[in-house]
C-alpha cells in the first residue's frame, strides 16, 4: 500500500469563518448604534429649520397686523415629516413655536424645540416639559 498524497484543499476552516463572523458582529454591535444616534441628530435640523420658517411667518404676520398669529396657514408637519409643529402661545406681543417628535418615528424620545419671539431656541431633550436646553447644547 502506498501512502495517499495528503494536500490541504483550498477554501476556510470552520474555525476561521467562526471567528470572521464574530469580528465582523463586534464591528456591528458599535457602528450601528453609533450610526442610529448620528441619523437622530441630523434629523434634528427638520425641526430647527421648520421652527426658524415659522419664527420668520410671525415677524412678517405681525409687521402687518401688529399681532403674532396662532394659525399662520402653514403645514402643521415639519419639512421632512418627522415633527408635529404647533403655536401653543401667541398673543399681541410674543409668541411660541413648537416642534413635537411624530410618535412612533425615530425621533420619539428625543424631546420637543421650542422658538420663542424674543429668538430663544429652547429644548426638552429629557421629554419632562422642561426647556432648559439651547438647540447646540448636544
């Protein structure tokens, strides 16, 4: 009998794949959260940008009535749809915007804005109806 000619076969172990696959779920396990967080923040701008439209509204409304406005005409969503903009206050000298998350989008839990006529930019970043943030605070 004559020994066989024992080549190793081109291809992977198991044992490398298994440890490929674990690197590779490591990886995920960091940047998707990572990934998540950065697509709620950008998408904090839809909620500043539409405040800032609505702040501009009232001042042109009230250079030409001498009153601010609860109703503007303008789309109770933001731009992008992931806020519920509304007016809570307005009276014949100030006014509040408000830019509420949609429930069930991927802004829930982030907190409310808030743009007032004296130009303060406020948010609710722990959702308890406190304002104590400013926009650029995170």
């Amino acid at each position: 009998m004559t020994p066989r000619n024992l080549t190793r076969a081109p291809g992977f172990t198991l044992i490398e794949l298994v440890i490929v696959v674990a690197v590779v779920a490591i990886l995920l396990s960091i940047a998707i959260p990572s990934y998540l967080d950065s697509v709620v923040r950008s998408r904090r701008s839809d909620a500043m940008t539409t405040l800032t439209r609505y702040a501009n509204q009232q001042e042109i409304f009230y250079s030409n009535t001498n009153s601010y406005s609860t109703n503007l005409g303008l789309s109770s969503s933001s731009s992008e749809g992931y806020y519920v903009i509304s007016i809570p206050a307005a009276s014949a000298t100030a006014y509040t915007v408000q830019a509420t998350p949609v429930n069930g989008s991927s802004q829930s839990g982030d907190g409310s804005f808030r743009i007032t006529s004296t130009g303060q930019k406020l948010w609710d970043m722990n959702d308890d109806g406190t304002y104590s943030f400013e926009w650029g605070d995170r």
